[in-house]
C-alpha cells in the first residue's frame, strides 16, 4: 500500500469505522491529518506539504492567571497562602474562606478616579493602614465580609513580618478597627417565639427535634447535624467539635435534658430519626448549610396572630443565643454556660450573665424612683 511506502504516514481507525490517515514524525511532533483519498494527486501533495513543514510541537503555555509581580500586595497574599504554617494549619472551610476574601481584594481599584490601578498591584511599600480602611469599607454593605478582610490582612502581614519579607516593615492592618454591628447579631428567640413554633410543629416532627437539639444542647449548627444516637449514652453526648478541629481538637460531653429526651423519644417513634437524629427526606444527614436553609423554612412555617408572616426574623444560631439566655436566667453561673456551650473563655458568657443581672438589677430599683408619699 501506499501508507507502507510514505515515511511518517500512519492511519487509525476511529468509533465509527472510518480510516483517518496523518502525518506524524513522532514524539514532539504534531499530528497532520490527511484528507484526501490515498493514491490521489492531492494526497501526494498534501503529504508533500506536511513533509515540508516544521511540525516541532509547540510548548506548552501557562495556563490560569499570570504570576503577580513580586514585591506586591498580590504576591504578598500568594506567598503566604503557600508557605506560612499557620495558614496550612487551619480548616479547610477556614482556609476557603481566607482565600476568598484576600484574593476579592486584588481587583479592587485604589481610587474611583483610577480603575485600572487595582490594590492587587499596589508595592508592598505603598500598602498603608489607609489601604486597608479602605478596602474594609469598599464592603459597607456587608459588614462581616469587612471585617473579614480586616482580619484575613492582619494575618498575612503579621506573617510577612516575621518571615522578614522584603518591602514589609510593620503591619498595616493591626490597629484598624472592626466595624461594629448596629445591634447584638443574630435574633435572640424569646420564650413567645419558641412556645409559637413549638405549636406548629408538635412532638414526634423533625421540626421540632431539630428546634429542641439546638435549644437544649447549645451546639452550633455545623455540630447540631452530626449529633446522633451513636454519641448517646449514659444520658450524655459526646460531640467532637468542628469548629477548629485540625488547629484545636475539642470534645465536649452535654448532659441530655429530660425535655430533649422526650423529643427524641417521640422522633424515634415516629420514624424521624436515621443514623443522625436530623435527617432530610432521602435519610441522608443533612449538610450545615442545608439544614439552616431547611431550619429557615420550618420557622416561616410558624405563624400567629402576632407573627402573621411567620417567624422571619428567626434563625438556627439564635436557638443558640436562646438557650444561654434562658439557662442565665435560671442562674447559670458564667462556668456552667462555659461547661454547657463549649466557650474557653468567660467572655462570651459573661455578657449573657451581665444582661441578666442588670434586668434584675433594673427590676429591683425601679422602686427607688416612685415619686407617691407613702
């Protein structure tokens, strides 16, 4: 055959049969297809053309984004995604998380007036603790994404320090403030909205597992969907945090409430509960995310004549919020809520336990202010 008598000439056949004939010279080559019919005037000359040509396959190119320029902020923020330890030591959803916000800072301009200067390209020499007012305030309208950049900018410039890299000669980001919320964060569910729910969704539902896991155990969300009938016994849980866990590894026993029992109780026997006491409708375990979504829903559900829309306003953390609120009202003491909800600090306590102490504290001088002669 012809093919035999060409150098460099091959044929494969492809799935559906046909005869594909090319032109290669081997490994670093790339392949010519042959068009024509063997044995045709234009097959000689395409072939004839091939031979001609330098077929040398051509380098690979880079692909993705090209490399910062070194001495940058953006570089900056590479290096250390990539060498410090103690970026590598956090969570994976921590370490996404990071990510995201230092690289959304790169295509941020410096000045309205300039587009095309981006913050990504700023020198290392010329990032000012005035940089990063503003790119914590270029996100006004989400304040915890600003000071997450904050938080996320402190770290990496504390690492550049002690990593001594060059253009670096303090942290810029140490002494900018957080922007504080205009209020105490999520909802704290009163003991109306918890009864409103509750009335929804009775005894026996997921719903109201769900409303009586979070409330009684002040696990958070994340927790809250791996808690299960294996990390039972002795009338206590056993939960391995996840929060933290590959920085801090934490493991909190919560003793289970009788009222919490009786939820599980009732879930159990109507069939509600899998290998997690929270499952979703293919009896899967639900995800953090899911099950907030799904939470969100359940207490949308939940309406009454003083909450005609439901309980919008209401939310899975602040079940949490719930539950050492009414714990410090019954006189938990700032340890106990420590013991109860994971806390390895008396701060987050403390402000539970003083808000409580000023409403009593507020309840009782009230008197000192009555102006009628007795």
């Amino acid at each position: 055959m012809l093919i035999d008598r060409l150098r460099y000439v091959h044929e494969d056949i492809d799935r559906h049969g046909n005869v594909r004939v090319y032109f290669w010279r081997g490994k670093g080559h790339r392949r010519i297809r042959l068009r024509p019919p063997l044995g045709s005037p234009e097959f000689r000359r395409a072939y004839d053309a091939a031979l001609g040509e330098d077929t040398a396959a051509a380098p690979p190119q880079p692909s993705g984004p090209a490399l910062p320029t070194p001495g940058t902020w953006r570089w900056l923020c590479v290096t250390y995604m990539a060498e410090s330890r103690k970026f590598a030591r956090l969570g994976a959803r921590t370490r996404y998380v990071r990510r995201l916000l230092l690289e959304g800072t790169y295509q941020e301009p410096i000045s309205p007036s300039q587009p095309d200067k981006l913050f990504g390209d700023c020198p290392l020499r010329a990032f000012s603790t005035q940089a990063v007012m503003v790119l914590r305030d270029r996100r006004a309208d989400a304040i915890e994404t600003g000071n997450g950049r904050v938080k996320a900018m402190r770290q990496v410039f504390a690492w550049a320090v002690e990593a001594r890299i060059e253009g670096v000669t303090g942290n810029p980001a140490r002494d900018v403030a957080y922007v504080t919320k205009g209020g105490d964060g999520f909802h704290t569910w009163t003991r109306e909205e918890i009864a409103v729910y509750e009335a929804r969704h009775p005894s026996g539902t997921k719903a109201r597992l769900a409303l009586a896991l979070m409330l009684y155990t002040g696990v958070r969300r994340s927790d809250a969907v791996r808690l299960g009938p294996g990390m039972a016994r002795d009338g206590w849980l056993t939960v391995a945090e996840t929060k933290g866990a590959e920085r801090n590894p934490k493991v909190t026993k919560i003793p289970i409430l009788p009222l919490l029992q009786r939820e599980i109780d009732a879930a159990v026997k109507a069939g509600a509960i899998g290998d997690t006491y929270l499952i979703t409708e293919y009896r899967k375990p639900f995800t953090s995310n899911g099950f907030g979504n799904w939470f969100k829903k359940r207490c949308v559900e939940a309406k009454s004549d003083q909450f005609p829309d439901g309980l919008t306003h209401c939310s899975a953390h602040g079940l949490r919020k719930a539950g050492a609120t009414i714990a410090a009202e019954n006189g938990a003491t700032e340890h106990q809520l420590m013991a109860m909800f994971g806390w390895t600090t008396p701060k987050q306590a403390a402000g539970y336990t003083r808000k409580v102490n000023r409403k009593k504290l507020a309840g009782a001088a009230m008197r000192l202010i009555d102006l009628t002669d007795e």
